[in-house]
C-alpha cells in the first residue's frame, strides 16, 4: 500500500468513526438521520408518515423495507440512537424509583403484557421516565449494528428543554407530532409536569392544553406557550391556541449543523428530537 492509499483509507476510517445514526419510531412513522460529527453537517435525512396507526410488527416491515430502498441507511456509522416515541411511559421521582419494580409504575396507564420489556430512562437531575420499547424492533437494530443507545423520547424532549431553560417563570412546551403532542412545564429551571396527548380535532388539542394549565393554576393571559414540533401557523390548532393563549410563539434555531441540501426536511422543528439526539 503506497502513501496514498494508506492516506484515503486513513481519512475514510476516521469519517466512518464519526458518523451518528438517530432513528425515530412510532406506529405513526419513522425518521432517520445521519451526522457526520467531523465536520458539523447532516448529510441524511429521510422521514416516512404512515397513512394509518401500525401494530409494531408491521411497524418493523416497514423499518425492513425502508433499510431495502435506501442505501444511505447501509453505510458504515460507529453510533447509532433509537428513539420511541408511543404513550406507554409513565415520570417517577428518582427518590421513589426501585428498578426491581419498574413494571408496577405502568400498570395505572398502560396494560402490560407478560412479554413487555420494561426500559427506563434516568432524567436530570432527579426523574425516572419508565417506558415499554417495541422488543422486536430493539433486536432488529442489536442484530444490525450490535449494542446501541435508545430512550423514549420524552426524555430527549425534557432534558433538552431542563438544559435550555433559565427562567423562574413557568413556561409550557408544547411539542406536536402528527396526532399527538407531548406537554412539559418547566418553573425555577425544575420539571413541574410532562405528560402526552391525543387529540382528534382542534378543540381536543385546545382542551387539553387549558385543562392542564387550569390543573397547574397557571392563567392563560400569563403564562408563556412555546410550539415546537408538527405545528404551522396557518394550522387550525395554531389558530384556535391564539385565541385563548396571550404569550404564544414558536421555539427559535435550536441545532448548529448544517444539512446536505438534498437532505434538508421541509420545517427543521419538526424534527426537533430526531436533530437534538444527536
């Protein structure tokens, strides 16, 4: 091997070495990305609505097929995250937490089956998010790319708001992703709640919202909204929300990479916890 070669083969281990995969699943759609951490850029980005809720089995047909048709996904990356995004999570106190246990905090909100496994992610600085991830589709990945990092994706949400937040006043963060939106209320720099939503119309998407600032005793001409996620301002939800919520606005730039300009998506906020696990 002459100097030349031993150079490019340098050069293209060290860009493989830092090379990032972040995937995102729910029964509702997928999305992936690709960081090239050497030098700040994205260079893939591909995300896959579904026209339906899926079960996870097929949920996984679709990972499979995904993989088939596109080839960037088959490039070497020496770090890959898996983010589920479903409502089979419950937030306990870290105080409170036995990891021996950590079944029984799911059993009041979600039916638990005798196969589920139980995860559980740890949030700065004292919360426990305990979730149920999709089993068939971990050992897709583990089979894949071998050991690799995944977390439910309320947990990406909540501490990257906790890492951003300075203020004393409360403030509410409304993240919305397709049919769904997550609410997290931070006060004193400190979690006060999170919780995710369904919603069909735009009055259930208003309900929900005034009925958790209502529990809160937060007043809507005083507290500020912050949108982030699936949410436009010409959208009848946005619409409806500014009729009854004095401080609302969207959340500003929140990443520094840069995107290949084939693989840039249509509204950067939509993918906020896709681009903020990286």
């Amino acid at each position: 091997m002459d100097l030349t070669d031993m150079v490019e083969t340098a050069t293209t281990s060290q860009n493989t070495n830092n090379k990032k995969l972040s995937i995102q699943v729910s029964l509702n759609g997928l999305s992936f990305c690709i960081l090239n951490k050497q030098d700040n850029k994205i260079l893939y980005f591909k995300r896959i609505d579904f026209e339906r809720q899926l079960d996870p089995i097929k949920v996984l047909s679709k990972i499979e097929l995904t993989y088939e048709q596109e080839n960037e996904l088959n490039q070497p990356v020496n770090e890959v995250v898996l983010l589920f995004t479903n409502n089979l999570f419950t937030l306990v106190p870290e105080k409170m937490f036995d990891e021996d246990n950590a079944a029984s905090y799911l059993k009041f909100n979600t039916k638990i089956l005798k196969t589920d496994f139980i995860a559980f992610d740890k949030i700065e600085p004292e919360t426990i998010n305990v979730y149920i991830p999709y089993a068939n589709i971990t050992n897709y990945f583990f089979d894949k790319y071998g050991e690799f990092e995944y977390q439910h994706s309320l947990s990406v949400l909540i501490e990257s708001l906790l890492k951003l937040e300075k203020s004393a006043k409360p403030k509410v963060y409304l993240h919305s992703h397709l049919n769904t939106y997550e609410l997290v209320v931070i006060e004193n720099t400190r979690l006060v709640f999170a919780n995710s939503f369904e919603f069909e119309t735009k009055e259930d998407f208003l309900y929900y919202l005034l009925f958790t600032a209502e529990q809160l005793n937060l007043d809507p001409q005083e507290f500020e909204l912050i949108l982030l996620g699936d949410i436009q301002k010409d959208s009848a939800e946005y619409k409806m929300a500014w009729e009854y919520i004095r401080n609302i606005s969207f959340m500003g730039p929140f990443h520094s990479y840069q995107f290949e300009s084939e693989s840039k998506p249509k509204e950067e906020l939509s993918e906020y916890l896709l681009i903020k696990s990286l």
